[in-house]
C-alpha cells in the first residue's frame, strides 16, 4: 500500500489487532515497487489496498472508501482567494504526487483533452510530505481530501475544488479467491473494514 492508505490506516489496525490478536504480525509493502497480482497468485501476501480493481478471474475485490481531489494550496496562496478557476489553475506552479515517477498524472490528461497543459515545478512520490510543501511554498496540487484531513499541516492549507470534473478514487482491497473461505483471512478483511 502506498504512505497515503498507510498513514489512514495502520495506526488503527494495529491498535485493533494488538488488543484482539496480540500474537498477529503485519507487514506492509510499499505498493510502487511490488505486483501486488502477481504476488496473491503466488500466495506471497494476504491482501493488497489500493486503487487497485480486480484483473484475475481469481482475485476478488472490496471496497473500502472513496475519495476525491480537491486542489491544495497554502491558506495563504493568492488563489486562495475568490473562485478557481481553469486558467488560473493551468497557470499556477503544481506539485505531482507520483507513487510510480512518471512526470504526468490524471490532471495532465484531463489538461490535454482540453488543449491546455499546466507547469509541474516538482514532483514527490509520497502523499506524506506535499501538505508541508504546500503549505510553505507557492505550489498548487490536486490532493486526496483524506490524505489532507489528516495532516498536521491541515490548518496551514486551503483547500477548494478543482475546476474541472473528475473520477473519484476508489479504494479497495484485493485477496485470492483460495482465501475467501478462510475465517482468519475474513476476520482480518473484516477487522481492515472496521478500520476505514
């Protein structure tokens, strides 16, 4: 899982699992350098969490929660001000959030359907450290609502709708099928679920 799904739930997990099943280990992968398919194939790993669907007749999949963007901005970034719009957002300096490196996102092809491109001044692959660049820079970025809810940072940004529509996030949890009747792997499917 990426630091954006860890940081909403392994704090909570584990507090759960500790009082419940003392004895229990948990690992968590980070979701960029794995194939989280492949590996529930192999029977390497339990569950993968992400925005991730199933692509395997065997692999089955949960909902968790879903989540939309919103555009992030220091509280006291000149377009915090008034309505954002369009322009003004391609004409803003951005920060991506790339758990994979590339330097384009879901914004850049919305962008590009219109005709329009926006600069990316700096890219980071982890959701944890953009709510303090944000909040300390003239950067703009397009932001998980939860990711944001739940930084420190949270008082020190100013967050409003993007000016174009787009498809909210669904996050899910994926297992193999071998485990759905398995009643330790439900109770923790369950416990994850309880969680979110």
């Amino acid at each position: 899982m990426n630091d954006y799904i860890a940081s909403l739930l392994a704090l909570p997990l584990m507090q759960k699992l500790s009082q419940l099943a003392p004895e229990i280990n948990l690992r968590l992968l980070p979701s960029t350098n794995i194939d989280a398919t492949a590996m529930l194939e192999r029977n390497e790993i339990d569950l993968a969490i992400g925005a991730i669907s199933a692509t395997k007749p065997r692999l089955m999949t949960q909902n968790l929660f879903t989540d939309y963007y919103l555009c992030g901005m220091g509280k006291n970034h000149p377009l915090a001000k008034g309505k954002l719009t369009l322009d003004k957002f391609v004409r803003a300096n951005h920060l991506l959030i790339t758990l994979t490196g590339e330097a384009t996102g879901f914004v850049d092809r919305i962008l590009q359907e219109k005709g329009l491109q926006r600069r990316i001044v700096m890219t980071v692959n982890q959701f944890a450290i953009a709510p303090e660049i944000l909040a300390h820079t003239d950067l703009i970025a397009a932001v998980n609502y939860r990711s944001i809810q739940h930084s420190v940072f949270a008082g020190d940004l100013h967050l409003t709708k993007l000016p174009f529509e787009h498809t909210p996030i669904s996050v899910n949890m994926m297992w193999h099928d071998r485990k759905s009747q398995d009643e330790a792997h439900y109770w923790l499917r369950q416990c994850i679920t309880t969680c979110l």
